[in-house]
C-alpha cells in the first residue's frame, strides 16, 4: 500500500475521533432541556435536513423509533412543495444543518415557526440563520472536516450521527426502554430472536423421549437412536422426571461391565439432570449449556417432563 495512503487513512479517523470527542463540550443543562422537551412531547420528533444532512436525519429517525422515541424524518425539500403536512401540531421539529443557512432551510424554517411547533436546530455554524431561529440549539461544530480539502461533509456528518445516538441513548432512559421493549420492535432476525425466543417455541419440534426405570439396556439404546437427540429421560408411569441417560452414560456402563443382561434404565440414569422450564428465554438456555458445557436440557414444568431442548435447536434459530 502506499505509505501516503495510509498516512491519509489514519488521519481520517484521528480527525473524526477528534470532532466526536469534541462534542462533550457541547452537553450542559440546554441539553437537559431539549431532551426534556422531546421527552414531554406528546407528539412525535420531526428530523428534517438536505444534503448529507438529510441522510443522518433518516439514520437517527429509524434510531429512534427503534428505541421507543416516536419520529418521522421530513426532507427539507419535499417540506416545501407539500410534505409539511406530516407535521401535526404537537409535534416537535428537528432541522438538521452543518451551515444552517441552505436555501431550503431559509424557507422551511418560518412556516415551521407560523405553524407554532418547537423547533431544534442540529447546526455547525452557532451564528446561522437556523440556529438564531431555533427555540433550542444542539451544536455539532466541527473545526475540520476529513476531507483534505475541508469540504466533503466527513466529521461534521460524524458529529450528526453521534448526536443522534446520544439523544436516542438519553431518551431511552428517560424512557425506561428495557430488553423487553426493544424485543417488541425488533421481532426479525437473529437479534429479534435473542430477544423474544423461548424454550417453548424450540423443544416442542422434538421428540420427547423416554423411559420407564425397569426398561431392559436394548429398549434404552433403541429410544436414544430413534429419537436421535442422544439422551432419553427416564420417568414414571406418571412421567414425573426420575432421570436422564445420555448416549455418553451408555459408553461409560460399557466400559464398566460386561453383564449387560440385567442392566435396566434406573442402574445407568443420571439423577439430577440440567432441567429449564418451557417459559424460559432461549438465550438463557444457552447460557446453561454453555456453562456446564452439556448438548441438552430436559424442559420441564416443575417434575413434570415435558421434552428435550438440544443445542441444534439453538444453532439452527441463529441464537448462536
């Protein structure tokens, strides 16, 4: 690689760390205020912008309806020919700007103050029109942009996005958005199912298998084959949960003896079987295999054997 390349590489990120660590400067108690204000809103947060702006304005919009903050993102053009009647009138108004003097803006800005909404103005230029006309301010200046020529919109796009993220982290809180909640509004994909799969929804796809105490060694070996999850639990007539026996336990019996005849199931069962209850959230599940380093839990409701959940189970959700 070209040492100049890396050179030019490396200074990138040691500009936008800097623009981001700087913005620690910009949090005091007006900061507190915008985050109460949005928090008391009973309307949504409108995030509007053009440019480069308008696409951090996207970023943030869907940050924050993901963590419970209800948004909309308006684009500053499009406001102006017709879209400003997503704007209802408990709304609060976020504009987004690094000059905070683009024409689009120049127009929005009064109809949003005619029609008598909260406006924030997310700008890089304190003495801008839009700051000047913003009931709050976020600041967001940067004293260098990444680019060598000063001008591509790099850490000042940075310092948007990571405001952004500061006011949805800040506003969860407020929130108190839990685990749970962000469940709710992640219910696809791997992270989705981390979040909401239980036990319940896994061990049921299986065959429970099982076996009586007084099972001879052949009818054992044929019940972990069939159902083919390598171990079978051993319950009574009731199937209250006596045991388990594990493919592992057989190995072991073998080893041990050659009088095989005689040998039932409760001779060989494991007593005291890894046990989860079906209500269980799956990740859960897998923290217990992962800690005492098992392929399967026996799902049961208090005694009552229920069925066996296999780490398969796990891999083939995606849970790991």
């Amino acid at each position: 690689m070209n040492p100049n390349i890396l050179q030019t590489a490396l200074q990138t990120i040691e500009l936008e760390a800097a623009s981001v660590s700087g913005l620690a400067a910009y949090l005091n108690s007006s900061f507190e205020a915008i985050l109460n204000c949005i928090h008391q809103s009973k309307g949504r947060l409108v995030v509007s912008g053009i440019g480069k702006s308008a696409i951090v304005a996207q970023k943030i919009v869907a940050t924050l309806n993901s963590t419970g903050s209800p948004a909309l993102f308006m684009h500053a053009a499009d406001a102006i020919h017709g879209d400003l009647g997503m704007v209802q009138k408990e709304d609060v108004v976020m504009i987004i700007s690094k000059s905070g003097e683009s024409p689009e803006i120049k127009v929005l800005v009064p109809l949003i103050k005619n029609f008598g909404n909260i406006l924030i103005g997310m700008v890089g230029n304190t003495d801008s029109f839009l700051a000047h006309a913003s009931d709050h301010l976020i600041n967001t200046t940067v004293s260098q942009e990444a680019c060598p020529n000063n001008l591509a919109p790099t850490s000042s796009t940075t310092a948007q996005m990571v405001m952004g993220d500061v006011l949805a982290v800040c506003l969860m809180q407020l929130n108190g958005f839990t685990g749970q909640d962000f469940a709710r509004y992640h219910p696809g994909g791997n992270l989705g199912k981390r979040l909401y799969l239980r036990v319940a929804d896994l061990y049921t796809a299986n065959a429970a298998p099982k076996v009586l105490p007084e099972t001879p060694l052949k009818g054992v070996i044929i019940e972990i084959t069939e159902k083919r999850l390598g171990v079978t639990a051993v319950t009574d007539a009731s199937d209250n949960l006596l045991g388990i026996i594990t493919d592992g336990d057989l190995r072991r019996m073998l080893e041990k003896t050659n009088e095989i005849q005689s040998v039932r199931a409760a001779d060989i069962l494991s007593p005291a079987p890894k046990t989860i209850a079906p209500d269980t959230l799956a990740i859960e599940a897998l923290e217990l295999l992962r800690q005492y380093d098992i392929s399967q839990l026996v799902v049961a409701n208090g005694t009552q054997y229920l069925g066996i959940l296999h780490i398969h189970d796990l891999v083939k959700e995606g849970i790991i």
